[in-house]
C-alpha cells in the first residue's frame, strides 16, 4: 500500500516509517523538522543520538535497499499539504504531525495558541487535501486518551450509548482535557468527524495512551535510532524517572503520584497503527480506536523504574514526589475500554518491565548526553501560571 | 459595572451597547469591523443602513450623552486585547467578536481555517488577558446551541448526570457540531472550561439559539439601527423568508424543512446577556445557559412568515423547499433544556409573531436595499462541496 506519514522525523513517525517500508509498503514522508528546534528552545536534546533526516534516507536506502520519500515542509501551508497529496494519491495518511507537548502548550499565551493553531490547521488542511485530491485515501488520525479526561464512569471507545430522562442515543464520549494540547486534539476530533459526515472521508481516529520505549524490531542499528526526549517539556513522566535513575536524581512523581494513564510500547503502537492502515476505515466510516494496553499510575511508574534500577544497573533509586504543576484529579477512577484494536488480531507483544531493560541499558550508553542536560529533567513548571518562562515560584 | 463588548459594531454587540449604557454601565468595544468587509466578500450588504462605528458614538454621545469608548482593533494581536484589558479592568467582559457565520466557514479549505483559527485565538487571548491583566473580570462568552447539534435525548445545560455501566458522574454534554464554525465554538467551550480549572477565571457559557428581530427598545432611532443580514451566507433562515416574502420570492426552506432549532428575540437577548452581566458568576464558577425560548422547525417559521406577510403586508407568499446544502437531521427530536436564565429573572418579552410585525415593517422601508441585492437571498451554496466558490451544481 501507499502510505504517507506527516511528522515522520518524530518519534513515532521514523520506526513507523522504518516498520511499514520493512513490511514492503511504499511510503512516503512529511516533515518541518521544528520538534527537533522546539526541544532545543527549551534548552533540551534527544537522549539518543539521532540522525539527520538526510542520513536516516541514505541509511534506509543502503540498508534497507528502500527509497523513502521525504517532503520538507510545513501542514500549515495549504499548496503544498495539497501538492504532496495530489502527487502521491496514498492509500492512507497517518497523520501524526503536530504539537504533541502538553507542557509546551502551557508555556505562555503564545505557545498556547501556536499549539492550537497549528494543530487545527494542518488537520483542516489535510482533509481538504483528501476531499479535494485523493477522497479515497484513508485518514489514521493521532489523537490521545488524555481527550477523556478522568470522568467516574468506564471511559467508551470514540462513542457511548447514553439513556438520559427515558431516551436513548448513541453519542460521542464527553471530553475534558486538561492542557491547551489535550484541547487542540479535542478539536481535531471533531474537524474528523465532521469531515467524515460531510464528505464521507474514511478515518481511523486513534486515541493513544502514553507511548514508552527506545527500540523496535526495526531500528538495528544506531542510524536508525528515533528520539527520546526526557525534558519537563517534551518528555513523558516514565522518560524522566528513567533519566533520573540513571542520573542517580530523585525520581519526582508529581504531587500523590497516584493518577493513572493508559500506556503502549512504542513497538506495539507501530503494530496498531499498521493495523488499522493494512485494514483501513470504509468509504464514510468513521472509527475510534482507544490505542493502549496497560494502566498504570505515576507511582506505578516510579516504583517499576526503581525496581529495574536496582536490578538492570545494579544500584538505587529514590523516589520524591514533588508539587504537581498540573491540573489533574490525583486520584480518580479508570477504566477505558479498548476492544476494537483487539478485534483487528492486535496482541500485546511486550511488557513495560521487559521494555525498562532495554530503555536503561540504552540510557546507559548515552549518559554524557543526560549528563550535558541534567537540570531539564528536574520539575519547574506550574500549567496555574499563565507564562511559565518567567521565573517559577513552586511551592512545596 | 464596567463592561468590555467584544464585537461591538456587530448585530448583537451594539444594542447591547445601547442597553447596557441606557442601565447606566460603564461600557467599553472593541472591533475590527470586519464583519462589513466580509458581508461585502460575499456581495451582499446590510438590509438595516447602519451608521458608522464613528457615527454610532457621536450620536451615543449627542442622544444618550454618555461615553462609549471604542478600541478599533483585532483580537487575534495579543498586545492589543493585553493593552485594552489592561486599561479598562472591566467587571464583564461580554465576547461576541467572532467569526459567526457557519456557511461562511464552508466556503472553502482557507475560510475554515480562518474561522477556526481567529475564533479560538481571540478566546484564548482574551483568557489569558484576563488572568494576567485583570483576574476578577467575569467572561460572558458567545456560544451556540449548534455546538449540541440534534441528539435523540434531552440537551442538558452543558453538562448531565449520566450513568454508564453501573457508575455515575456529571460529564460535558456531548458536541455534536455540523459545520467548522460551529466546531470553532464548541473548541472556544473547551478552552474556558480549562481556563476555569487552571485559574479559576469565572465564566458564563452561553449556547445560544438563532437571534431574530430589527429591533430593541434602545434602537430608537436611525442612528442606532443595528446590521440585518439577509444573504445565503450571513443571514439566518428566518431574515431569508423575510427579506425573500418582502420581495414576493419564494420563501426557500432547506430539504424537508423539519430541521428544529431554538430561537430568541434580540431583545430577549439583550435581556439575557445583561441578567449574566448583573448576576456574575463568582470566582472558580463555569456555568452553562441555554439561551432560547422557542423551537422552531424551519417550516414553522416558513408559515409564520407566509401568514405574516398576508396579514402585514397584504400579499400571499408562497413556500418552494429547496435542497438543503448542509449536512444535518431533517427530522429529529429536539428537546434542549433551559432553566439556568429563568433562575435569574428572565422573561420571554415577545413572540416570534410579533417581532416578525416589526421586521417585515422595517424591511419594507429599506426595500430599495434589497432590491438591489435580491440575488443573494436564493440558496447557493452546498456544504458537500469544498470550494463553494466555484459554480455550483444544484441537485433537485
């Protein structure tokens, strides 16, 4: 199949890249490469050293034997987002090119609404592209489990039957963000959505969980290693306490530790997403897929990585939780549902413990490049402050 | 109080204006004025000659002897909504400055992405213009009873007790909206609900049903006549059978014309924005009014018009359904719930079948206005289609 990957110089877009193109499909790749900018404008870098997008090409080309192609330039330009799709017609695009900091959104007034802007618009653009240029291409579209929110009720895939004063209908599930990010993907749901009941487009909407991991099957070798961030900003929770592990720094779960989030291996996202592109959304079908195995709460998280501390690098860690600079129930009730991606023969193919072997062995390898950084990986932020570049007081 | 009307020079914006100086408020406006601009964009004028911004405060002053200060200006530059903010740390802010019409936003990939993007960066920056400049301001916010669309249940006032798999919790209601405008608003809902959490920014949430009417007991004479729009694009069904009766046209309802929605006078209007304005909500409170007194179906309005033009205006008007250009129910149950305005004292002031007295009157004496443009009242457009600029092919 043809599939065009947007974001595919980010962590998930490259080993998807490298995994479909190993499964024998034709792909093709957009990319402004502004992560790698971003991540630096918070003063970070990726733990791995990764390659230039220019050297991950030549790499796939020599080893692989595959040309991959790669389009430079910005979803928020409407002629080129069309171009690109009225050149390569692809039988699906996975769109995973925007924004994906919670954080980075609260910074200020001005990254909130660069995130939210930019978001909504390359999705807009994109599905003008499909109807205008290849309706037939199917859109699998990234959007997060954080979309729910933590309601007192099991959390439904996309949609729920509801019976409220004697009726019934069949309704999207509410959803309540708590990041500008969180919101921006709300909204690309919707734009989805309604794209699919006016023009009929075929959309596979993925609402993932938190993705963990170094490695898949498909990057062997070190040109084909993807990002890992592990900054306040761009890194997720398990990233920083891994980071810290290795550091020998506290592990700092925010305020009781005890919210839960669904979560996947970053090789089993790559299995789910080829999933759905290899068993695409019909004409005018619009589906949800709740895209994560396991859940676990930050204090799960934390005692995990200590656990694998103690016994993958043979020494301690120790945990301190620290002020939560979010604004999230502590304490919640969780269940989502997440039956229609088992429906496709997804299995889970790793265990988050099996996963921290390798992800501390690989931090092991890189530890000047943690070493260089280590005061990103520390807390500072607080989502109640409306300009977080300003100096933090934080409390506690 | 001090009261801050984004969107002043607009059809709500200035009777609200009027009425809130005529109570005795201290009332400040901001606009861009690019409703005018955009009205002409589509080739069309307002049926009401409407002065001037700068006429409209001259005769505020001449009539009323008060001051109405008035920043010219966009919303979408945040040192701007900053500045203003800051200067007048208001009581109120009342947000009306959007983008507000749905077929507008379907013209094409770049109108869908205007609106979307000017509507949630105007929220966001007036959101965090509050939170840094002035903390205490009461945010009335503009929405739509579109963003609900038409589930087969009862429409809560923007949230409900829902019970699912043995468990309860008062969630959002769900959005179900039709067009990118109406997304635009349900994305400006998200954003207040989260500015809310975070900082405790006091709001008042307003999912209004379509306004009607030329008049307020404040527009008392020429000079304080507000905009009534009547082509395809920016005029509501009922200006269209009005201005399309006036003309001894046929009065053109969309497909089978069952689709119900609910409806309120500009004047009731008025009433309701003030009764919020008055009765803030307090610090750290988000709260939801349905803002509406009747449903309609566009038949019904179709007959009322038929009925009124006999007995107004002494000629017959006939009905002639058209195809419908949008993507909605044509027959579906509606039953929105609106209970949180009668708490505060409001009353339903005049019927539908009055006001329509009072347009059709008014209309007549701007015929000549419409005259000259009766070919933008005749339906056009299809939301199906994503350039609706091009010529269109008009199924049926």
């Amino acid at each position: 199949m043809k599939v065009l990957i947007t974001g595919v110089d980010g962590y998930s877009g490259w080993p998807l890249a490298l995994h479909l193109l190993n499964r024998g499909h034709d792909v093709s790749g957009i990319d402004n490469l502004i992560t790698r900018k971003r991540v630096a404008e918070v003063g970070s870098h990726s733990a791995t050293p990764i390659a230039s997008m220019t050297r991950r090409i030549q790499a796939v080309h020599k080893h692989l034997g595959k040309t991959l192609r790669f389009y430079r330039g910005d979803l928020c330009r409407w002629e080129f987002v069309r171009q690109v799709v009225r050149k390569e017609r692809p039988d699906a695009i996975v769109h995973l090119g925007e924004q994906r900091s919670a954080p980075y959104s609260m910074i200020d007034v001005h990254h909130a609404v660069e995130t939210q802007v930019q978001n909504v618009t390359s999705t807009l653009h994109i599905l003008y592209a499909i109807r205008e240029e290849s309706p037939k291409t199917h859109l699998v579209k990234m959007g997060t489990m954080g979309e729910y929110g933590t309601p007192n009720i099991d959390i439904a895939e996309g949609f729920f039957e509801v019976e409220y004063l004697g009726r019934k209908d069949r309704v999207p599930f509410p959803r309540q963000a708590s990041s500008w990010y969180h919101w921006s993907k709300v909204f690309d749901t919707g734009d989805v959505m309604l794209a699919n009941r006016l023009w009929g487009t075929a959309a596979t909407d993925v609402m993932q969980g938190v993705i963990y991991g170094t490695r898949t099957p498909d990057i062997d070798r070190p040109e084909f290693l993807t990002r890992f961030d592990f900054d306040e900003v761009w890194g997720t929770a398990l990233n920083r306490f891994c980071v810290q592990a290795v550091l020998g720094l506290p592990l700092t779960p925010y305020g009781k530790g005890r919210q839960r989030r669904g979560f996947i291996a970053l090789e089993d996202s790559m299995q789910s997403l080829t999933l759905a592109v290899e068993n695409p959304a019909s004409q005018g079908e619009y589906r949800v897929f709740n895209q994560f195995d396991e859940s676990y709460s930050v204090t799960d998280l934390a005692q995990m990585v200590v656990t694998a501390t103690r016994e993958d690098l043979h020494h301690e860690a120790e945990i301190h939780n620290s002020y939560n600079p979010r604004v999230e129930a502590e304490e919640h009730y969780y269940n989502p549902h997440h039956e229609n991606l088992l429906k496709l023969g997804y299995r889970h193919s790793r265990t988050l413990r099996q996963s921290l072997t390798e992800i501390l062995t690989d931090l092991e390898k890189f530890r000047s490049r943690l070493e260089s950084h280590r005061e990103v990986v520390m807390p500072r932020m607080d989502f109640r402050t409306p300009d977080n570049r300003k100096p933090l007081h934080i409390p506690g």
